[in-house]
C-alpha cells in the first residue's frame, strides 16, 4: 500500500488534543471465503511474518506555540532545567 497523496497527510497532536490526527496501520489475515484474491496457505503466511517487524520513526517533541520568546543560536534554553 502507498499514501498516494501525501500533501494530504497531516499527523499531529496527542490523545488529549482538540486536533489529533493519526495514522492507523492494520494487517489481517486474508479470509479464503470473503477475500476477492486467492490466498496463499495459512503455513505460507505464517512463513512470511514469522520474522516480519513493522517500524515506524517517530519525533516525539514538545513545542510550545504560545511561547515566542527567542533563544540565540548556540545558547542554552533558560527555560529548561
């Protein structure tokens, strides 16, 4: 699967933000009776995954966007402790 249109993209906030916004990746197992595709064999599958991992880089980071005080580069934030 690929983000086709990733201008539309627009990740942010947390749980207990007005705006949260969030990507939600889910994996199923393909269903023999329901699936429009053939399937591959439940011993195959579980081939593929056995070693499969899923990563996804993160930037945890705090802004305050109600605080505009200007820190010069290369100085120490005072703020911080």
């Amino acid at each position: 699967m690929c983000i086709k249109d990733r201008e539309s993209l627009d990740l942010k906030g947390d749980y207990y933000s007005e705006k949260f916004r969030y990507l939600e990746v889910k994996v199923y197992r393909c269903d023999k009776k329901t699936s429009k595709v053939k399937c591959k064999s439940d011993a195959e599958i579980d081939e593929y995954f056995k070693d499969a991992t899923l990563s996804i880089p993160i930037i945890n980071s705090f802004f305050d966007y109600n605080d505009f005080q200007k820190i010069p580069p290369g100085k120490n934030d005072p703020r911080i402790k």
